[in-house]
C-alpha cells in the first residue's frame, strides 16, 4: 500500500470533503445523550456499584499556550494564575462530591489519567495542591497506571519532578510533528528544540513508559517530512508511538477556513493519510515495535507496552471524568459535563455536580459499545462476548461481519476477527457497521 503512492509529494485537494469527524470513542454517539436523563444518573451514582467493575479517574485541564488550528477541544488560552487555580479548586471539589457517591465511594482506582488541554501547563504549586486535594477523597496509590499528557514546550526539570513525585507512569508527550514550518503552520506551540531539551529529563527520570502522538496529515505535511518525522521518532526510541491520522470537525479554525472560502491550501485526503500512516507502522515494526491498537505501536517489555486507560474503558470500566465537558460511564449510564465555563464553576459553587446530560444504555447497546471499541485493537476474540453478555457476535451482527469481510476489511478465522491492514487503517470508518439503525445518522458531537 505504501509503495503504491509514494510518489505523492502533495496530498490531494479535494477539501471540503475532507471535513468532519470518524473517530469513535463511545457508543452510543453523543448526540443521542440528553438532559432529560440525568434522573438516570443521579439515580446510577446514588446507587451501590455493579460488582467486579473497576473504577477510573479522568480529569480534564483544559488550558492551553495556543490553540492549534485542528484542535477541536474544550480548552482555554486566555485565563490568568488566578482563573486557572479557581478551576483547579472547582475540580477538586467535583472529586470530592463524587468520592461521597454510593457508586464511587471507598473504591480502588484501577487507573487516572491527566488529559487535555495540556494538563503540564499549569504550575508546579498548582499540581501539587490539586492532587493532594483529589488524593485525600480518592487515592491512587494502588492504580495501575497514571497517565499524564504533556507539551514539550511547558516542561522544566521541576515540573517533570513533581509529576513523577506524584505518581505518573506513563508520560504522554505531544510531539505531533519534528518539522518547525508544520508546527508554527499548524498553530502548535512548541518547535522541535524544546522536544529534544525535555528527552534527557523524561529519561533520567524513569518514567515507567514514554508516549509519543503524532499525526499523520498536518497542513504541509509531504512524504519527505513524514518520513523525517518517522525517522527521528525511531531515533528517540519511546516506549509507545501513538498515531492519529488528522481530523478537522466543523469547529476548527482550519475548517472554519475550507468551508468559508478562505482556505487555500492543500489537505491530505484519507487515503493519503492512511498510508502516512501504514509506513510509520511498517518502519516501527522493522525497528521492533508490536502492534497495540489501530493507532499504537509498543515495544513488548513488561509494563513499557501497556495502556490500562484505555484497555479498562474499551472493556467497559466506570470511569468518573471529571471537569468541564468531561465524560463519564458509571454503572451502565453515560454522562458528560456541562460545556460552559461559568456554568461549570457555578454549579459547583453550589455543591452541585455539573452534569449537562447523559444516557442510560441498554444490555445490547452495552455489547455494541464493546465491541466496536475493541475492533480497534486489531484482534476480537469472541469469546469474550459470549462469556460476559451471554451473545454469539458473529452469528448476532452476521450481515456486517459478511459485508467488511467481502471488502477485505477483516477475516473471521474460527473464534477470532483479525482486521486486515486496510481494515486496521480506516476502523473508524467501519465502526458504524454495527451500530443501530437510529444512531446511524446521529452526530458524533
């Protein structure tokens, strides 16, 4: 596949085509979640736990030094010290009126994760006092992994100490890109010099894994940087290489300028992208990596090669997200966050959780949610299903196991579905295949 379009120096323009979101993190969509069911969820947390389910934390910092140009985030890059630390106090306080919850209260914390935003932009006494706060209500001393993403460019020594100090494992840094043209093109706030100043501390500090993003399809982006970007990836030798193929949903500054007119400048279509891609995997499996999910590769050592964040939620874990927009699957019921600002910090003022809306899901949309998200490992054996839902899935979802078999998207060998590479290239694409008819054309938002 690779070799069939290497000659592609510029990706294709077909531009406003390539606008809009594939990428499938749960199921139900959330546009099927509404404010109207939040009873459902009062009613799931005032409840005691389903037993045998391990417990995550999610906490959102959603500040950032720039905005990039594809960022489709809740993120802020205009609050001061003092904005920052009373977000922080109201995230704190989520936690603590969570850890009061009769479906939270008392259990271990199988995994948390620090995500974004950019969760290293805030300071050192921030941190700290931030999850002493979250610690004294909820510990995790006995978690499985602490993850924690980084941009290169807010690191210093002793930021990287005190996130080590306070129990992080996996440091995710967001290198995206080493060409500087496509970073500052892309709206990124670091450039590659302050990538290789912050490798010795990471490394001299023992992080237990290193993960590397990068995407695939930036704006500039040629097969001659793409390989360059590879290359001294390899070079840096992490412990995880985790990467997405770039997606412009309609609230980014980049599509905002396609669909107005205003935006002249070639795109990498999907198929370019998926073999950006398909030769970043290629190369890291020669230099020795392992395939972990359709955007991972992982050296197979121990403890470096494990992702429990997302094995524990693709495996339907509750997971508390907390702060603003967060998301969360507690008991059988999705909810998220309200979106606003003010609205959040309000509410919790009030000693009032900041719930938006939320969904209740049945047994059968619990299967389906599963299983679309562990199609993204590459492998599904079956027998999983049949052992916690009670179902047959290649005899229960047989006509879209037949239709991606006959495209050569998968192959159903005995009690296993093995993606191809193509199919592993574009899962996301394929994930709809299995959904209900009345979620088929629901927003992903």
């Amino acid at each position: 596949m690779t070799q069939a379009v290497s000659d592609m120096e510029r990706p294709d323009t077909n531009q406003a085509a390539e606008i809009g979101s594939v990428f499938v993190s749960n199921y139900p969509p959330f546009g099927a979640w509404r404010p109207e069911n939040l009873g459902d969820v009062h009613a799931a947390l005032d409840a005691p736990p389903v037993a045998g389910a391990p417990l995550g934390l999610y906490l959102h910092i959603p500040f950032c030094r720039k905005r990039c140009k594809f960022c489709y985030f809740r993120v802020y890059t205009d609050k001061n010290a003092d904005e920052i630390g009373t977000y922080l106090d109201a995230l704190a306080a989520e936690v603590e009126l969570y850890a009061r919850k009769p479906a939270i209260a008392g259990r271990p914390l199988r995994f948390v994760y620090f995500g974004g935003g950019t969760p290293s932009y805030v300071s050192v006494r921030q941190l700290e006092g931030l999850v002493a706060r979250i610690q004294a209500v909820m510990p995790w001393a006995g978690a499985q992994e602490i993850t924690f993403e980084c941009e290169p460019g807010t690191l210093t020594r002793s930021k990287l100490e005190a996130i080590r100090g306070i129990g992080v494992t996996r440091l995710s840094l967001g290198i995206e890109n080493f060409d500087d043209a496509i970073l500052r093109e892309n709206g990124r706030a670091h450039v590659s010099t302050e990538i290789y100043r912050v490798l010795p501390w990471i490394r001299e500090l023992g992080f237990d894994q290193l993960n590397v993003d990068l995407i695939a399809g930036m704006v500039g982006e040629t097969w001659e940087t793409w390989r360059e970007t590879v290359r001294k990836t390899l070079e840096i030798e992490p412990d995880s290489v985790t990467i997405y193929q770039m997606e412009l949903p309609y609230n980014t500054v980049y599509s905002q300028g396609v669909l107005g007119g205003t935006f002249d400048q070639p795109l990498a279509d999907w198929p370019t992208k998926r073999a950006w891609q398909d030769y970043a995997f290629a190369e890291l499996a020669a230099a020795g990596y392992v395939l972990s999910s359709a955007y991972t590769m992982v050296r197979p050592k121990g403890a470096s090669s494990s992702f429990v964040y997302r094995d524990a939620v693709w495996h339907g874990s509750d997971m508390v997200g907390a702060g603003v927009a967060s998301f969360s699957h507690v008991s059988g019921v999705h909810f998220q966050n309200v979106a606003g600002w003010g609205e959040y910090l309000a509410m919790i003022a009030e000693g009032r959780l900041p719930l938006g809306r939320g969904l209740a899901i049945s047994h059968r949309e619990r299967l389906t949610r599963e299983l679309i998200l562990q199609l993204k490992l590459g492998t599904l054996p079956t027998s999983y299903f049949r052992e916690k839902f009670g179902v047959d899935v290649l005899t229960e979802f047989a006509p879209a196991w037949r239709q991606l078999e006959e495209e050569e998207m998968l192959r159903v060998e005995g009690d296993t579905v093995a993606l191809t590479r193509s199919g592993l290239l574009q899962v996301d694409r394929l994930l709809p295949s299995f959904y209900e008819d009345r979620y088929r054309n629901v927003r992903y938002t």
